[in-house]
C-alpha cells in the first residue's frame, strides 16, 4: 500500500515543505511548520482541451455606482467609504478583546432597521451572542443568530442569500473557526483558512450579500493566517486600541471602494462601542498649556484632520546605552530625530534616556509629525514649554532641513476651530523665522526652514541654546569637564 503523502505548512506564510524543521524557511520564524495532507492528484496542465474565449473590453464605458449598504454608523460608514457593498468582503483584525464582535453585532443591529443581516459565531453559543446583545441594549433587532463552523451547512444555510426572504449582510466570527470538511487539516490552518474564507467569499458574490470576516491577529498585530487572505478580500480594516484606555480606532489599509488609512474613533462604554464626533477634542483632554517636553501635533489620517499631543521625557541615564521608549510612534524614526538634533543641531542627546508617548493610545506613522516630536524633545531637555496654544507639524530631513507636508489648510483649519492661535510649519520658500497671519486672521504662523529656526524659540532669556545646560552635564560626565 502506497504511503498517503504529506506536506507541511507554515501557519505564518503558508510556504509548504516536504519535511519538517523547527524554523521555517519563508518567513523565519520557528516552531510554525503543521503536517497537512497533500492532495491526492496534483493539478495537471491545460493539455490540448481548448478553453472559451475571453471578451475584451475597452476602459471608457458607462458602470451606473454600486448601492450602498448604509449602517447609520457614522464612523464605521466613514472608514467603509459611505457604507458597505453588496457582493463585497470585509476582513476585520484587531487584538483580542478589543471589541469586534461587540462592533459587528451594533453594525448587524443597526443594519437591520432596513436589511435582513445574520450573525454567524463559530467561537460563542447563540445564549452567549444574546447575553452582548442584551448589553447593549438591542435584543429589539431583527437580526439572525446561529453558532456554526461547518463551511457546508453554512453555504447551505445561505443559498437564499440576497433574494427574496435572504439576509443582505453576513458576519462570520470568525474565520479561523471555519472548517471544510473536504480537507484533513484542522481549523485555524492555512489551508482551513484559505479554502474557507474563498467558498464564503465565491457565495457572497454569486448571491449578492455583503461578508464580514472577523480575523483573529498574531502577536505582532497582523491577521493571523496566509497574507492570501487578505488579497482576496475587497475590505480590510484593524481595530487599534489600548485595552486600558477607552478610545478604539478603526483604521482602513485596504479598501478597493473607498479611501486607505481612514479611521473611525469609538469610545468603548458600558453599553457598547459610542462614536466619537470629534477626535481632536477626545485626544487632547486633559492637557496643560505650561508643562515642558509636550507638544500637540496637527496630523492627517485618511481624509480626516487629526490633533493628538505627543509627550517626552529626558533623563540622565545610568546605563551604558540609554534608553529608547516609544509609544504610539515608530522607533527608527525616533532614532532619525535624536541623531539630527545632534549631529545638525548641537543638541546633547547621547547619554539620556527619552521617552515618547503619543497621547489616548493613538498610532502614528506620519512624517509630518517629526518636528512635532522634535519640539517635545527640545522642551523637555531645555525645560522651556511649547509656546501656549500651538500646533506644531513639518517632516525633517537628515541634513536638518524642515520640509513641507500636505494639506496644510486643514491643519490649521482643524487646529483654529479648537481654539489654538499659534502654529510652527515648514517654510514653503525656506524664509527663515517668518511670521504671518492666515486669511481669517484667527492663528499666527511661524514658518521655519532648518531645526535650528526651531530651537531658536526655545532660547533662554539670557541668550543661551536650549542643549546647552545639557551638552555641559554630558561632558562632566563622560570626563570632559
């Protein structure tokens, strides 16, 4: 009798060998190779059977916009593009607990004022779905539970979709639950994953219903199972969030029918997910105008205008190499930021620990946002504060250059109608230290070219830089003083 062959596949990348290792060759990482069955017959080549020919289309033509699928969600609405699409498949990642089954089941509740939505949990009981919807107070709504993870009997279920007495929104939570009962694998494996997730996503577009898939993340934040996964969806959103603070921000990175990296803010409660209106507001309760290493900075995210504080610390460091914590930005780029400040500004940085946080949980990758962080630095190694009422934003070169960044009118727009006067922005013509008012009259801009324009306003009254007091200590201390 011939021995049934097997192969194994990384959980991680879905590349596939013949004999297991402890580290896996595609992406490196160890202990994520599992045994699956290698499928009977290998698929053959086209041979010499002649294939239906295909109609060419040329690019002008006349394609009415697809409906939307309105939640009554203004923040979900918004990262979604104005809704859902009938036929289309969102994926939806997020760390556990953060809140998205908890989201899902307030979307298919809202939904069902004027759709027929379905909720589908291959990780609760139908007792348990009804204990979250008691909770939230819309056990009123005609939404459709059922706990399943047979990827047949769901199909099954589903052949109406869409039609007459069909539902129009399907959530399945989640993905990694779903099994077909063809493969030997278990659930949660790539090969589970992806054949599930291609015969739910194949029936959503031949029935017309819109899919939610709720995918569970790995430790490194992204959706667990093949990167395929997330190519084959038309949507694909992550919650972010810190579990101790209550702000939630859902944030596009894929989406075929509207804009990227949109994001939605929630406000975790008692009784569910609440939208938060204004974001800007939200971020910067709670901030003082005269605390130094403190700055607020004027972003973008998506197509919306973001304010959000950032804070910094500076210590005097009693290790061998300082510290480097960051939180809510990214690490290299701090890294750029204190080398600049040091190789083209003179300011002492070497022997101090610096912390960074951005304020309410918020991350941002942005490199409008450096001279935001360099202000917060140079604040707290000088002790002088940001000028009160000042939004700060400006991308920084290796040279020490400050450079322009987009829509600088909605900067400042958002920043005036939140009450600031002041902002420090990139000169759009290098003129050096030039002050002038914006077409309302409202906000005083300083526009700078070089990040010595910037510690020039953090000068002491005696005339002194603001590194100085520093730079002397650092040499006391390496035995130069």
């Amino acid at each position: 009798m011939a021995r049934k062959a097997v192969t194994y596949v990384c959980q991680e990348c879905g590349n596939a060998v013949s004999k297991w290792s402890g580290r896996c060759e595609g992406c490196g990482e160890w202990n994520t190779l599992v045994e699956e069955a290698a499928p009977e017959s290998p698929p053959k080549g086209l041979g010499r059977k002649k294939g239906r020919k295909i109609e060419f289309q040329g690019l002008k033509g006349e394609t009415p916009p697809a409906p939307r699928q309105v939640t009554g969600i203004k923040e979900f609405d918004r990262v979604t593009g104005g809704g859902m699409i009938a036929g289309s498949t969102l994926l939806v990642g997020g760390d556990p607990g953060i809140g998205k089954s908890t989201l899902l089941l307030q979307v298919a509740a809202t939904l069902s004022k004027t759709l027929s939505p379905v909720y589908i949990s291959g990780e609760e009981a139908v007792d348990q779905l009804r204990l979250r919807a008691d909770r939230l107070g819309v056990t009123e709504a005609d939404v459709g539970l059922a706990a399943a993870t047979s990827v047949r009997d769901i199909a099954a279920s589903l052949g109406n979709a869409g039609g007459p007495g069909g539902p129009d929104l399907v959530v399945i939570d989640s993905i990694q639950t779903m099994f077909v009962d063809s493969l030997e694998s278990a659930p949660g494996t790539v090969a589970q994953v992806r054949t599930s997730a291609q015969e739910l996503i194949r029936l959503a577009k031949r029935q017309g219903f819109a899919l939610i898939l709720v995918g569970h993340v790995t430790k490194d934040g992204q959706i667990a199972g093949p990167r395929v996964l997330e190519h084959m969806v038309d949507t694909v959103l992550y919650f972010e969030g810190d579990r101790s603070h209550q702000f939630r921000i859902l944030r596009a990175v894929k989406n075929r029918f509207g804009p990227t990296d949109e994001i939605g803010v929630f406000e975790m409660t008692g009784a569910g997910l609440a939208e938060v209106a204004n974001p800007s507001a939200l971020f910067l309760a709670g901030r003082e105008d005269d605390v130094s290493g403190a700055s607020v900075f004027a972003g973008i995210e998506g197509t919306r205008p973001v304010l959000v504080e950032i804070q910094s610390l500076t210590a005097a460091s009693a290790l061998g190499t300082p510290r480097r914590a960051v939180v809510g930005w990214d690490t290299g780029r701090l890294a750029m930021i204190l080398a600049v400040l040091e190789a083209r500004s003179g300011l002492a940085l070497a022997g101090l620990d610096v912390y960074l946080n951005v304020v309410g949980g918020l991350k941002i990758g942005e490199p409008a946002a450096d001279l935001a962080v360099a202000a917060a630095l140079i604040s707290s190694v000088s002790g002088v504060p940001v000028p009160p009422e000042t939004v700060v934003f400006g991308e920084i070169g290796l040279s020490g250059e400050v450079r322009a960044v987009s829509r600088v009118d909605a900067r400042l727009k958002e920043a005036a109608k939140l009450g600031f006067s002041r902002a420090i922005v990139p000169a759009p013509k290098r003129v050096q230290g030039n002050k002038k008012k914006t077409p309302e009259g409202t906000m005083e801009i300083t526009e700078i070219s070089r990040l010595e324009d910037l510690l020039a306003l953090f000068a002491k009254p005696d005339g002194r830089r603001a590194g100085s007091p520093v730079a002397a200590a650092n040499a006391r201390g390496r035995g130069h003083g």
